[in-house]
C-alpha cells in the first residue's frame, strides 16, 4: 500500500514539474506583437567619409524581418547637416536580397558629434506605407578632415591634376561651403 502511495504521489509531483516547466516554457514564447508588423530593422547606419572622393554620404543599411513584396520600395529621407529641405532617396527593394543599402548624395557640413535624423517608409506596390522608421546618426568625424576637392578624377584613379603640390586635398584660398543654415 505504501509502495503504491509512494508511486502516487512521485507520478503526481513528476506530472506537476512537468506542467510547470511547460507552463515556463511557454511563457517564454514571444508572441510576435512587438515585432508585429514589422517588415524591416535597422542593420547598420554610419557616415561615409570618401577621402579619394572628397565627399561624405550618409549609408543605412535595413535587414528583412519576413518575406519582402514584390514592388516595394524604401524612401529615406536623410537631414541635410547643410540645413535646407531633406535629401530623399528611393531604392527598390530586391526580394531576392538579404538586405537593403540606402545612400544619400554627397553631403556638405557634417559636424561632429551632432545627431541627424533619418526617417524611412517602406511602400508597397500601391505606394500605401507599410512601415516607417525613424532614427538619427551621429558623425565620429568632422568633414573638415576631407580634401577641398578629390584626389583623383577617374576610375583608374588619376591624380587629380589641380592638387600638384597639394597631396593632402588643401587648397589656399579654396571657398568653403556656407554652413550658417545647418546649425
């Protein structure tokens, strides 16, 4: 009798662990509403400093979170750190590709340490927004570090022929851009 007691109640409290440890286990399942609706996150974002190029451009980076639609498109629109309207950027999204680049045109003003906001819509075919993001980015670098104008001038990198006597890009006297608007 006391061997069947025992039997009992070690299958009750096995039984118990075990709709216990269920019970954990399934709260720990996410249940996807804070990723709901998602389509895209952010991989990566950074400043590009060009020094050949003298030019800088902003780089985000988005990274699928389910199958990407056929027709989709995301549109950045980037600060200008020259003040005035944003520069928008539209880039087709590729289903086939594990990720989507956005890059702004060649930049002007960059300061420092100063964040900039990107905002990002994700479109569908119909040009209805799927989703938006937005962020901001701050430069490590100060785009006084670039050259006045590029080291050189073609695909098989040339030296640019206005810098003889200039290797570093620095030109006297060479006009700045006006930088008031982007403070």
């Amino acid at each position: 009798m006391r061997s069947t007691m025992s039997r009992i109640s070690s299958r009750s409290a096995l039984l118990g662990m075990a709709l216990i440890a269920a019970m954990a286990l399934g709260a720990c399942r996410d249940t996807g509403k804070d990723g709901e609706g998602k389509l895209f996150e952010i991989s990566g974002k950074i400043f590009v400093f060009n020094y050949r190029l003298a030019r800088a451009t902003y780089v985000v980076t988005l990274r699928p979170l389910q199958p990407m639609g056929e027709g989709q498109v995301a549109v950045a629109s980037f600060q200008d750190p020259a003040g005035g309207a944003p520069l928008v950027v539209e880039q087709k999204v590729w289903p086939k590709l594990d990720k989507v680049t956005l890059e702004s045109p060649a930049l002007t003003c960059v300061v420092k340490n100063k964040p900039y906001t990107i905002a990002i819509s994700i479109k569908g075919s119909d040009g209805a927004v799927l989703q938006k993001i937005d962020t901001t980015l701050m430069s490590t670098e100060d785009q006084s570090i670039l050259p006045d104008r590029p080291l050189v001038i073609d695909q098989l990198y040339t030296a640019n022929p206005d810098l003889v006597g200039h290797p570093d890009g620095k030109l006297p006297g060479e006009p700045k851009p006006d930088c008031s608007k982007g403070t």
